[in-house]
C-alpha cells in the first residue's frame, strides 16, 4: 500500500515537470507554472498586462512559455494593490466612454 502511494506521488511529479515543457500554455498550465493564482491571471489579462496570444476569435487564452519567462523576468509588478488600482482605472475610463 505505501509503495502504491509512492508510485501515485512520484507520477504526479513527473506529470508536473512535464507540464512545464509546454511550449503553449492555458490560464491553468500558467497557474501551475507561475504559482500565481488564477483570480490574479484574469485580473492580470483583463488589464493586458500579462503577454498572451493574440487571436481575437478563440475565447481561451494562450500563453507563450518563452515570452512569459522574459515577462517574468522583467520584474513585473503583480502586487494586489497594483492590480487593484489599475483595474479601478480602466473600469472607470471604460464608464466615460
């Protein structure tokens, strides 16, 4: 019984390391690889402040493994109060229109 435990925790690691060898990520893959939580990618994408693919009729977003590393790297500002603002701003120019 505990090798069968630690045969399903060893699979589930190696199924996470293999997910991170996506070229192309979904929000969920993104979560798994960033650590950031999904509420924070779609605050994130709604303000288009988070690099993803660009193709207007697919409602899913895609993201791209190589370009959110350097995303990342750049050091982005992803504190709540920053999105918070940010996303306050928009909703209130976006009321103007």
């Amino acid at each position: 019984m505990e090798t069968e435990n630690e045969m399903v925790e060893i699979l589930k690691e190696i199924k996470g390391l293999l997910s991170h060898q996506k070229k192309v990520m979904n929000v969920d893959d993104l979560v798994a690889y960033t650590g950031l939580s999904k509420s924070k990618i779609y605050k994130l994408t709604q303000l288009r402040l988070i690099p993803m693919g660009g193709n207007k009729h697919i409602r899913q977003k895609f993201f791209d493994k190589d370009i959110i590393d350097a995303w990342l790297l750049g050091e982005p500002n992803l504190s709540d109060e920053y999105l918070d603002r940010e996303f306050d701003k928009k909703f209130k120019s976006d009321e103007k229109k």
